[in-house]
C-alpha cells in the first residue's frame, strides 16, 4: 500500500466518522423535538377541553429525593382515614 491509497483510505474513515457522527446528533435533535412537541400536544388537548389548571403534576418524586412523608406519618392517615369511613357509616 503506497502512501497515495493510505490518504485515501484515512479519509474515507474520516468522512465515515463524521456521517456517523451527524446521523447521531440529528437523531438525538430528533427525539428532542418529538419529545417537546408531545408535550404541547398534551397542554393543548387539556387547554382545548375546556380545563383551567393544565400543569403537568408529578406524582413521585424523582430519584433519590426523600419521601413526602414518614411511615409513622402514613399510618396515622391511614388509621384516620379508616375512623372517618366507620364514622360516615
């Protein structure tokens, strides 16, 4: 292999590289744009139904956040909400 076809070859590895390297940010942008635009998608079917309070609630806390309340916490609202429906009864 002369040094003619060696710079042929590193530059078509080269080019190779660089179309991968492309094709993966424009993926990545892709499924970002996907991502937004599900988004307000979602805000604008709640807004279109008529609905005042369209903000997205998070029901569990993220990873390694403490949680809301206690166990000890739990059981007592657990143990009051049971008195309450015998209560109702």
């Amino acid at each position: 292999m002369n040094a003619r076809e060696r710079d042929i070859e590193e530059d078509r590895f080269t080019a190779s590289l660089a179309g991968l390297a492309m094709a993966l940010l424009l993926s990545l942008i892709a499924l970002f744009v996907i991502e937004r635009l599900a988004a307000v998608s979602k805000l604008e079917d709640c807004l279109l139904q008529g609905r005042k309070n369209c903000q997205r609630i998070e029901l569990s806390p993220g990873r390694g956040a403490p949680p809301p309340f206690s166990p000890s916490v739990r059981e007592t609202s657990a143990a009051w909400s049971g008195r309450l429906s015998d209560v109702m009864r």
